[in-house]
C-alpha cells in the first residue's frame, strides 16, 4: 500500500476521544460533569486567574528577583587586535578593514550592529581601519604599528 495525502492517519493510540461533559447520566460523566463537589471551581463562570497555585506562594513570588536589563544598551560587533591579527595572517593582501570587510570574511556575523575593536592582543602590520568605536589602547596600537583609525560618526 503506498501512502499518500489521502490515506494518512496518525499511528496507532496516538490520538484520544476528547471527555463530553455535562452529557448527562448516560455518558459516564453524569452527576457532577467531572467538576467535583461543591466550590467555586464547580460554579458555572469560574476562571482561575494566571499563576494562582490554590493558596500556595505562586512561583513568580517564590523565585529570587535580581539583575536590571538597560533598554538602552549599545550592542556591538565586538572584534578584538588579537582576531585582527589572525585575520590579517589569514589574509595577507588586505590592509583596509571595515564592518563590511569583516562581514564578508565572517570575521562578524551581525551586519546591522556598529563596530567596535578593543586592545586584547597586539598588532604588527600597518592598517586602515574604519570602526564606530574603539579603546584607547587599542587606537594607539594601531596608530604605533604605522596604521591609521577612522572613527564614524554615531547615530
């Protein structure tokens, strides 16, 4: 037998009859529809409101609350002289780096966030580069090296 759109099924005890409540004596589910006796759980319009625990301390009460998100943090490509440097080694013949450069080589991945070079490591071979931001330490290794950093204007 070839299956097909018009055959399939699920496998076998994957699927159940859903409970019909409140059908009445004969259903099996008379009498109390399944609801239990009495309380505000058998009234007809009950709703539990979310994250009620029957009395007990609901859970975003009992988990510890701590930390701060900035909504208004700067993220960045964040590339390192150290990464520069394997990079170069990697690339001889490039000695203009920019966001799209680095984009392109995979050296970063995200293209819509600025660049950003810090001083981790050191660098030998002269560059130009074009960055958004960069460290103090990490300017004046490239600029010791006989390279030149030009800094982008931020939006």
């Amino acid at each position: 037998m070839t299956i097909g759109l018009h055959n399939l099924q699920p496998a076998k005890g994957a699927t159940k009859e859903r409970k019909r409540i409140g059908r009445g004596q004969g259903s099996g589910r008379g009498g109390t529809a399944t609801k239990g006796h009495k309380g505000h759980a058998s009234r007809s319009g009950f709703s539990m409101r979310p994250g009620f625990e029957g009395g007990q301390m609901p859970i975003q009460r009992r988990l510890p609350k701590f930390g701060f998100k900035n909504p208004f943090r700067k993220e960045y490509n964040v590339v390192t002289l150290e990464r520069l440097t394997s990079f170069l080694e990697a690339h001889p013949g490039v000695t203009e780096i920019t966001l799209e450069t680095l984009l392109k080589h995979r050296v970063v991945r995200k293209k819509n966030l600025p660049l950003k070079v810090l001083s981790n490591g050191g660098i030998e071979k002269a560059i130009n580069i074009t960055v958004n931001k960069i460290s103090a330490s990490a300017k004046e290794a490239i600029e010791k090296a006989g390279g030149s950093v030009q800094i982008l204007e931020q939006k």
